[in-house]
C-alpha cells in the first residue's frame, strides 16, 4: 500500500543521498574494513543479527572437511594426539584469552554459557561459604536467572534481584557473588564491569560477568577490572558458528583454590590415570567435563584465528559510532512513525545492538527479512538489531534505514505474511 | 628380532589358513555385513577401537559441507527455523530411541554424558528426598565416579559404593538411586540391567543406567526392563564424530515430575517468552540447557540414519561371536605369551569389547598400531579391543589376532618407539 510522498519526505530523500556518500567515505576510512572479507556474507543480506548468530568465517567449511574426512575418516581415533584434538580446549581458550583482555591460561573453551554459568557460580559460591546471598540482576537473560535461582537452591543461598543501577549500593557483607551480564540481550546496556567488580571486592564478594553479548564486539579487559569470573558465548559476535562451545574465564588467584561441581573426567589432573577420587587439574583446565565437542570447535578455531589480529579499541569504537548512526537515522527519518529506543542513548552505555520498541515490531522485523535486512525480534514487541563491527559497514546501516523507511511508508509490515508467529525469529 | 618357527608352529598356521576360511563364510553368510560399507574405514587398517571413536559414516563430511555452507553461510540465522536446527535435540533423540529400546519421546540428544549424567543423577536425587544413599560400583568409569561424588555432596547424600555382583543385595529402602554402568569400559562385564532395576524398584529406589559401552553394540530394551533414567556416548558404537552430544533417557512416568538443576533457557517451556521464572518444558525437553551445538549434531544424525534399519538383537549376537573368536584365538594361538583375560569368559556377561591384562600391553598395543591393527590401552597393563558389531569383520578378528602373533612372536613390542607414552593411546 504505498503511500504518496510529500515534499518534505523528498527533502529528506534528497538529503539521504547525500548522507549515504558520507557512509561510504568512513567505510573507505575504516582501517577494520578489510575485516568482512573475512566472512562469508550472502549477497541481497543486509546482516543485523551477528549479536544472535555470527556470519561464517571464510575457510570454515574447509576446516569441517578436514576434521571429518582426514582427521576422523582416517586418523580415527589417532587424532586425539595427532591432530591435536586433546588440547583444543586450552588451545581455542588461548586463542581467545586477547578479546577478553586476559592470560592466556584464564580461558578455556566447552560446553555452554549456562553449563560454565552453573559450574563458574557454585564454585564461586563455595569461595564465600559463609555468606548468604548471590545479587543479579531483575531483567538478566533467562539461563542466567534460571541457574541463578538453581544454584542458590542447591547450596541455600538467597538470590537478591535488583536493578543493576543500583548494583553498587546493593552489594554488602552478605553478598557472595555478584552476576551480571555485561551488556544486556534485550536493551543493549553496558554495565561498568571495573566499578561494579570493584564494589563487590570492596566488600568481599566475587564478581562473575556474562560476556555473551559482548565479547567480539567491545574492548573488554578482565584482568584490568580485576574480574573473578566470567563465561560467554562464543557463536554471537566471536563468529564460532550455531551453538559453538561457549568460554569460561577464571582469574589465575583462584587457579588452585577454585572447586568446581561438575567434576567430568577430563577435568581431572591425570584423566588417564583412570583414579579412583577426583583430583582436579591445574587451572583453567579443571573446567572440563566430558569429551570437546571437536566438531563444532574446529569452526570455532577459525572464526578465531580469522580475529586473531583485531584491534579491539577500534571494535569498541566502531560499535558506538555503527549504533549511534543507527539511532540518529531512525529518529531523523522515521521521527512519527511509532518507534521508542529502548536502549541506552549514551554510546559509552551500549553495546554493539540497539533495540526500538514498536506495537508492530514483529510484522516491521518480518517485513524487513522479506527485503534482506535481517535482524531479529524480542516478545513482546522489540525490534533488536546488532551491529557486528567487525563485518558491518556503515553503507549497511544507511540501508538498513532506507529498508526500514520503505517498511513504513509503503506499509508493508501490514502483509498478513508478517504477521506469521514462528518459534524462532 | 624374528624367531625361528618351530614345527608346532606350522601346523598352528595351516589351521590359521584353515580358520581364516571358515571367517570368511561367516561374513559372507552375516545379514549385518552390508552396514560396514555405510562407514568409512582406513585402507590397511583394522579398527579395533570403535568403541571408543566410532569410524565415520559415509555422508558425514557432506553433510558438514551442507551444513556450514548453505545452513550457516546462506542462511544464516534464519537455519534456526528454516534448517530444522532448533528441533535437532528432540529429532535425534526420536532417531536414537529404537537402539535403546526406549519410546520416540523419551530420549533426546544434548550436552555430554558427564552432563547429562549429573542432570538426572540429581533430578533422581530430588525424587527420593528422604533417602540418605546413592549405590554405585567400586571401579566405574572415572565421570560417573566423580559426579556421583559431586552430586552427593551437593545434596547431601552418602554414596555406597560396591561390586556390581553384590548390588541387588545392597539396595535397601534407604536406597535413593543405583548408578552403574551396563558395560564396564574396561573389563567389558554386563550387568544385568533388568535385575538390578527390578530390585532397585522393589525397594523403592530409583536406577540411573550409563549406556556409554552398550548403546550401538548391544540389544537395549530401557522400557522392557522399566528403567527410570539413562544416559549414554553416541561417538563410540553409535559413531557420531569426535565429542558428539550424548543422549539421554528419562521414563515417561517422571515427564511430569521430574526437576532437574541445569536450567536453561532452552529447556523452559516457553524459551521465547523470556520469562522471570523457570517452569519446565514438557517431557525431555526439559533436559536442554544451553544452545545445541548444531555441527556436531549434523554428523551424528547422518550416523543415526546408517543404523536406522539395523536388527539390534543380530548386532548383540554379533558381539558375543566377535569378542569369543577373539578369545578362542588369543588363547589358542598364544597360550603361553602372556595374556591374562581381562573380560568375562561369559559372553553373555560381556558386552562387545575384550581386555587383555599384559605386563608389556603398552608395547603390544603401539606395536599393533604400528600395523594398522588399532585397539587402545589402560593403565596400567590393559589391551582392549572393540568389535564394533556394525563395523568389524570375523576375518578382521583373525588378522588382527595374526598380526599380536607376528608382534609377540617376533618380539616387535620390543622396539623402543613403542615404549614412548602419549597422553592418549
């Protein structure tokens, strides 16, 4: 149902134009640029859910024919030493330690953010045996909620809920761990990891942060802010691939002390020894379970060595300037169209996503798919787009924009297509 | 340093020539025979260690072409809907359910078998709240040992620990779980799974059985034999690639009832709702934690559809006249070299792989590499071999029985390479 265009709309398309020149100059200039072509990004695809799932590292799909034909087809079982299958663990937990700002042997790689949540959080809760309260956040992602509440169950412990703007003035004497994520899934707020990590050790407590929606895509530095513990996702702006094994950081002051619940095998000082008691291996290594899943971590390693050289400030500071123009183009051009930001309007608050809550969003995210631009949508009625800074291009954000203006104008969001609930959005 | 033969000995070789024979008409004669050629095994290699690393199934690196390049790389998030991704837990599991005997909806596909072996241990734990004692065997697999250790600390339970010969004596009503395992992984014993259920059940306990060594090489029957929880590999004789998601068993008659500590999002029964609180999905399904790690998945449920039509109860017989030509032949062709049966004379008691107790077993089994013969070793003078039903040939056990004659008798484990200890053999 498109609509006639007024003279002022032809004013701003006119002015469009010329911002959309703007958006290639700092493209040219941008010394992350060469990044993307590192990935594989589908042609017709504007891609705004790199905070969801990551694009696939170029040389992934080799890597996969490696480690099935050669590796597993016929080394077989040799492959755990020959093809180095033992260390990969360790190995894409080094490979990653760079983008968390941490040791090389503060980060390990397995299982998933909610298995090394729950593993991470009751060990830090047997640090603090004495104190009675975990704090977390009121709106935090799910998982994190859930095992929250699960852990505190099994070791009697109290789940404070708060707003995490107030985190320092809530934390206590009382207080054993602190849980936060560091940017959250839906709003796209950054927490002040160094101050909030700092008020919980001022008062003896031990902070653990959720880096899932951060880490790849920010500036972070574990050691610097003095983090206890931290996990994350490795399949969002890290690139790992659909449900990559996530990562587990453990500050190296807890390296012997740490006791971890989910004692598996391979976490054992000597797994081959077969012993009859556990004995839990040096570092970071104790957190693992059972078997790698060497599969999905050969793409992993990949999407890794694919960021090995990345300038992480400059990550940072592209995501601010990506969400900010993203921001300014929706509000300039579609100032009455029904869109209210529901994330942080400081850059130094947000991290690499920006959500807009719409009554239609479903049906606008719907429409846009239709048209390439995918980003994705949160019950009940964001519109959350994720600006991966390491493949996304400024270009992309001002079509983006001209995508989404076309989804108003012509009120394609009205399609009844679009208004089709499926599972997954 | 060979040795001359005597005549004894060449008379034991025309029986050896003779005997070769009568194995080849057994394969030609095997109804399973056709299976082998679903799977990819080495030229010059025979594979004795499938039920550790099971061998690759042809299509498995197709399928990981497909999944990365087009799943991954077209369709990008979109996959989680369009690829069937999201369903890949439950799918497999309805795909695995007839190798164990169990009901389509009572199996699904997740984590790993330490995970997921804590999962219901505690959630069997929750359900016999005022019983004080966990009853496990003195010398199982180090992940079972360790996590029912953890798990009893956790909830504050007492763990019996006891010769399997002796369980169904021990449990008493203050019996809260037994946890065995159905294969030992290293002597290869079979317990027998109905038995100990049935005493378990008329005492009141609950039975939480590791499939690990059974499932893919034996006839499993959770429903027959009325098991209430099981966990199980699916990379060793269910050959799903290196560190494949394991499985896991919940009886319908606790889908309802059964609460267990790992809970993420995924597991919810509404994940997308992103709600505050934690209420389980139904049946099994609540046993997801975290994101399905998608490619490993890819390559097990191309595994799972090359057994689809197999006869399990032709597979268990298998197995009992694979791992008994073996013995026969070890110990008549080699009576005085050495070996020490590790494994029952009983193949009804013994599941599909045999151990050998050597003093020397470290060399034999790198000498025995070193031919292409593969079987594996545990400390501290164990030689196991696996008869993987679906992949092993009766003229593999003979020439692999040929090729230990050669290396005893021409004293090639004396070679100093294959006294060299790697971390994993």
């Amino acid at each position: 149902m498109p609509v006639r265009r007024s003279r002022d709309e032809y004013v701003r398309l006119n002015m469009a134009r010329f911002h959309r020149a703007e958006c290639e100059q700092r493209d040219a200039a941008d010394p992350l640029a060469p990044i993307r072509d590192r990935f594989v990004i589908p042609a017709h695809v504007i891609y705004l859910d790199g905070n969801s799932l990551g694009p696939m590292p170029v040389g992934a799909a080799a890597a996969m024919t490696r480690v099935t034909e050669q590796e597993w087809g016929q080394r077989l079982i040799r492959s755990w030493n020959e093809s180095g299958w033992i260390d990969a663990p360790l190995r894409l937990g080094r490979a990653l330690a760079a983008a968390v700002g941490a040791r090389a042997d503060e980060v390990i790689v397995a299982d998933s953010t909610s298995i090394n949540l729950f593993q991470l959080l009751v060990a830090a809760l047997q640090l603090r045996p004495d104190r009675s309260t975990i704090v977390a956040a009121d709106d935090d992602f799910p998982s994190d909620r859930y095992l929250v509440d699960s852990a505190a169950a099994l070791l009697q412990r109290r789940v404070e809920r708060i707003d995490p703007a107030d985190a320092i003035a809530r934390i206590s004497r009382d207080t054993a761990v602190v849980v936060f994520s560091h940017v959250h899934y839906r709003s796209g707020l950054m927490l002040d990891m160094a101050a909030i990590t700092r008020a919980a050790h001022a008062q003896g407590a031990l902070a653990l942060w959720d880096l899932s929606h951060s880490a790849g895509a920010a500036n972070l530095d574990l050691d610097g802010a003095d983090v206890d513990f931290a996990v994350g996702c490795t399949y969002k702006y890290l690139n790992g691939g659909p449900g990559a094994p996530a990562f587990s950081f453990v500050h190296e002051r807890f390296h012997t002390s740490m006791a971890t619940p989910l004692t598996g095998w391979l976490g054992h000082d000597d797994p081959f020894a077969f012993e009859a008691t556990y004995r839990p291996a040096p570092g970071v290594r104790r957190l693992q379970v059972g078997t790698p899943h060497i599969l999905s971590m050969a793409a992993l390693e990949v999407a890794l060595e694919a960021v090995a050289d990345v300038d992480w400030g400059r990550v940072r500071a592209k995501a601010m300037a990506l969400t900010q123009l993203f921001i300014d183009l929706v509000e300039s051009r579609l100032p009455h169209a029904g869109f209210v930001l529901a994330s942080p309007a400081d850059p130094h608050r947000r991290g690499a996503h920006v959500s807009f809550d719409h009554r239609h969003g479903f049906e606008i995210i719907k429409a846009l798919i239709a048209r390439g631009v995918i980003g994705d949508f949160r019950v009940p009625n964001t519109c959350r787009f994720g600006f991966s800074p390491l493949i996304t291009r400024y270009v992309d954000v001002w079509d983006a924009v001209d995508h989404l203006v076309c989804v108003i104008e012509n009120e394609e969001w009205r399609d009844p297509a679009h208004s089709v609930r499926s599972f997954v959005t």
